[in-house]
C-alpha cells in the first residue's frame, strides 16, 4: 500500500458523512466508531460480527434431520409410554416432559454446537408429529390426553433447546 492512498481521507461504509481510520480486522472495509465492535482481535464491523454469529448457528440440513427423527422417536415413545401407564395419569404426567427434554438432550449431543437457529422448533413439530401418528396408530383416536402428554414434552424439550443456546 503506498503512501498516497493512505493519506487520503476515508469514510465509514456505512455511514458515508463520517470520516474515519479506522478498518475492519475481518473484511478490511472503513468504519466509524459506532460501526465498529471490539473483538479480543482487534475491531470489526457489525455485518462481520453477524456473519460469525450466523456461521455458529447454522445448523446442516443433516442436523435438522437428527433432531426431527429423535423428537418424533421421543413423541411416539411418550405417548407409548402413557398408554402403558393406562390409568396412572400422574405418572404420565412426568413421565412426558422427562421424555420429550430427552429426547431434546439426545439431540442438541447429536449435533454439538451446530444446532440451527431453527433446532427447537424442528424439535416440537417432530415431537407432535411423532405422538399424533404413534397415538392415532395404537388408539386409532387422537384423545385429549395424548395432546395433553404431547405438549407437556414439547414444552421441556423446547425449554431444553432455549437453555442451550
Ligand atoms: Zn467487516
Ligand atoms: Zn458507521
């Protein structure tokens, strides 16, 4: 870089009215002082700090598919397990949010830390889908307890995804 280009003045590529020195570690593009985030490496611009961000969260389609198949593996097994408990409502009662934050447990390991944004969402629909069909197969009825059962493991395996991230 020669001594010309560094003498002129530059201006923050967001905010074209501010002149400034400073440059992102990252994408080397200029940045005012309030574009700029400091990193334990030096400052980078917002966009960059997002792209990492996203790059973190990015979940593989492969690691949406494990977690859809483990909750609707837990769903069936929730709804399996109550049935077998007929009568013992109380049991079925913590017997489905143990299920459904395993099964959320079983998959976050699955998947370390490339868990999409979208993980816990794929995880609850996976799970109803799952319960729904494995109720409606051994019943051949969709019944009020079956759904109660079913969003009690929803809600802990979706608990279960928020406190991971
Ligand atoms: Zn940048
Ligand atoms: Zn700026």
């Amino acid at each position: 870089m020669d001594a010309t280009i560094q003498d002129e003045i530059h201006y923050c590529a967001v905010h074209p009215d501010r002149d400034t020195g400073l440059r992102c570690n990252r994408c080397d593009r200029y940045m005012c002082v309030e574009c700029a985030k400091r990193t334990p490496v030096g400052y980078t611009c917002r966009e960059c700090v997002r792209g990492h961000e996203d790059r973190f969260y990015q979940g593989t389609l492969l690691d949406y598919a494990l977690v859809a198949a483990v909750s609707a593996g837990g769903g069936a097994l929730t709804i399996f397990a109550a049935l077998l408990l007929g009568g013992f409502l109380i049991l079925g009662f913590i017997l489905a949010p143990a299920i459904g934050g395993a099964a959320a447990q079983i998959a976050l390991q699955l998947t370390g830390r490339r868990r999409g944004r979208q993980s816990a969402y794929v995880s609850v629909g996976a799970l109803l889908i799952g319960g729904l069909a494995a109720g409606y197969l051994l019943t051949g009825t969709v019944g009020i307890f079956t759904l109660l059962y079913l969003a009690l493991a929803c809600s802990a395996a979706f608990a279960r995804f928020k406190m991971s991230i």
